[in-house]
C-alpha cells in the first residue's frame, strides 16, 4: 500500500509543476500582447479598454489570461501551495523571452539582472503568508469592511499614480500595478470564498467588478511603464493581497517566525531592486505620440509600432 502511494505523489507532484510552468507561460504571453496593444495608445481610462475592446490582440490576451487562470487552480489542486506559487515567478524570465522573441530584440544584461532579483527575493517575500496547518480561527473582518478597505487602496493608488505621473513618471505605472494588484487580489480571495462555499451573490458581484477595476488600471500600468517592472508588481502584491483576504475573511492563519520573517523581507529588498532595474530607463513626462511605442525595459532597442 505503502508503494502505491509513493508512485502515486511523484507523479502528481510533476504534473502540478508542468500545469503550474504552463499557467506561467500563458499569463507571460498575456502580459506582452496587452504591453504591445496598449503601447499605441494614449488614451486613458474607460476610453483606453473602450479601444482595446475592438482589437484582436487584446482579446488575445484576455483569452491567454482565463487559460492561464484555469491552469494556474489545477495545478493548486494538484500540487501543494509551497511548490506550485513560488514557480508563478517564473512569468517574469518567460515574459522577457517571449517579449523578445515577439519585438525581435535581445535583452540586456540589466534587464536579466533585475528579472533574477524578482525571481529570487518573490518567492522569499510569500515564504510568510503560506498557511499553516493549525485548526481555523474566527474570521478577523467581514467580506465587506475588507472589500471597503480594497476599494480605498485602489483608490489612493490610482489617484497618485494621476497626480505624480508627470513629475515621477516611473512611480506612476508602479502605482497603477499596485492598484490593480490589489483589485485582483480582492477577486482572488472571493473565488476561494466561493469554492469553500461562503460567498453570496452580492460577494460574487463585488468580486468580478474588482477584477474590471483591475482590468482597466493593469492597462494603464503597461502603457505608461512597459513590460518588466508593472508585471513584477503584479506577480507580488496579488499573491500578497490574496492573502491577506484569506487571513482576515477566511480566518486563514500564517506563518510568522522570526526565521521567516528576516527571510520575507531579505526577499522584499531583493525584489525592490528588481522592480527598479526593469523599469524605464527613458521615460518622459508626457505620453508618447499614438505612433510609437511606449519605451520597453525588457529590450536594449524597442522599435516602434504603427498604430493602425
């Protein structure tokens, strides 16, 4: 008995990691194809998705963006969450070589550089939030004072990213990404509120209008910040707001020992620099003329694209 069961784990252990590396690849695929269809563009707002909505590529990449989704929750139940999120980092390494590959370019060592920095401090920043397993405690908030919470954030990061995108423009597409991160994250933790079978109607309505929100703001962070530095953001704070709605929603709990605490922030600086190393290098305060394309970290020449 005991052998079938050994047989049986190694297995499924390989295909949470292939389901997981699939999951990576097609959210990276998304992630360019927005970047190149949203660099053409100087719109902004429900008029920037308004425009997008009638392109091809971009319908594209929601549709790479719901498969990677759906792979993404396989490999979560195939594999356990120590193996499968960590290996959600590598989206950032496919993400530059599909970019690449797509704008026939080569990427510099800087972007290699800050794209290590990411993959290895991103894994020790979620080491703190992987559950541990101890008998469930009572819910710390409601859906909805959490969902109040999220509403704020987003909305404070949204503003300043309106405010300050003129005299920091590259704090400004950090701050659209952190903002969709947290949108995001929000929806997250309402799709696992429902599997377990604790969400309402109205809880699976504010669910999907916050995963529009972010829909709308990730558009905004690839405009006006390229590939590299919005999609590190993203790959951090969505896991982390995810947590955070299962902590004090679902009354999850989380490990907090020194050990990993000292860990969780080494993996904070480690990505902080990451983030900073794969933004632009050249950015202006103004947008770009609709003819060109939004300047890329994750290539040393980006040509520029029509914007027919």
């Amino acid at each position: 008995m005991n052998l079938q069961v050994n047989s049986v784990v190694p297995v499924q252990i390989f295909v949470a990691v292939a389901l997981a590396l699939a999951s990576a690849v097609c959210y990276s695929a998304a992630a360019v194809l927005q970047h190149r269809e949203v660099s053409v563009h100087v719109a902004g707002g429900l008029d920037l998705v308004a425009r997008l909505a009638r392109r091809r590529g971009w319908w594209a990449a929601v549709a790479t963006t719901v498969i990677g989704a759906v792979l993404h929750l396989a490999a979560l139940g195939t594999g356990p969450l120590l193996l499968v999120q960590p290996l959600g980092v590598t989206a950032l390494v496919f993400a530059l070589l599909i970019g690449a590959r797509v704008d026939r370019t080569s990427v510099d060592r800087t972007a290699w550089l800050g794209a290590g920095c990411v993959v290895l401090g991103l894994p020790a920043v979620l080491l703190p939030t992987i559950p541990r397993q101890t008998a469930p405690v009572t819910p710390v908030l409601g859906y909805w004072a959490v969902a109040a919470a999220v509403a704020v954030v987003t909305g404070v990061l949204a503003i300043g990213a309106i405010l300050i995108g003129r005299r920091l423009p590259r704090a400004s597409p950090v701050l659209y990404a952190g903002a969709a991160a947290v949108s995001f994250g929000l929806t997250s933790g309402t799709a696992k509120a429902v599997w377990l079978g604790h969400a309402t109607p109205s809880v699976i309505v504010a669910g999907l209008a916050s995963a529009l929100v972010g829909v709308v703001l990730v558009q905004h962070a690839y405009r006006d910040g390229g590939l590299g530095a919005p999609l590190a953001i993203l790959t951090l704070a969505d896991p982390l707001a995810a947590g955070m709605v299962g902590v004090l929603v679902l009354g999850e709990r989380i490990s907090t020992s020194p050990l990993q605490v000292s860990i969780g922030l080494a993996g904070v600086l480690s990505t902080a620099v990451g983030v900073v190393l794969l933004s632009p290098r050249h950015v202006v305060a103004t947008h770009p003329k609709p003819a060109h394309a939004a300047p890329d970290p994750l290539a040393d020449a980006q040509p520029t694209r029509s914007a027919a």
